[in-house]
C-alpha cells in the first residue's frame, strides 16, 4: 500500500513527534472525516476508510531519530 499526503512544518521536536506517533489513540485526530475508527489503543490502531477493507496498525517497534 503506498500513502500520500502534504508535507507540513511543525514546532515540535522530534522527541514530541515521536511520542506522539508511537501512541494508537494519537492516530484518530490524523484520520479523514470519512474513516471510522473501530479501535485506538496505545500499541494499535483499527480502522476503516469508506469502500475499503478494515485496516488494522500494529506499534512492533520504536527507534527513535538520532539527534
């Protein structure tokens, strides 16, 4: 599957980003007004987009960017 959208700028760091993309339940505020959320827990993240299949994310592991 390939995802595209627009590149923005933030005034977090990367350490705030990273905190915030590992955790599931940060996940629904980024989702399209059409996708309905099934599950949003720390580690997963469950979903489905209009015309699609349920989509299921899974945190395996987390490195975080060298500084």
């Amino acid at each position: 599957m390939h995802l595209e959208t627009d590149r923005i700028h933030t005034s977090k760091s990367q350490s705030e980003l990273f905190d915030f993309l590992r955790d599931g339940r940060n996940y629904k505020g980024l989702m399209p007004d059409h996708a309905h959320v099934l599950e949003a827990e720390e580690t997963t993240f469950k979903f489905v987009l209009k015309g699609m299949p349920e989509a299921s994310l899974a945190l395996k592991e987390a490195t975080p960017y060298p500084c």
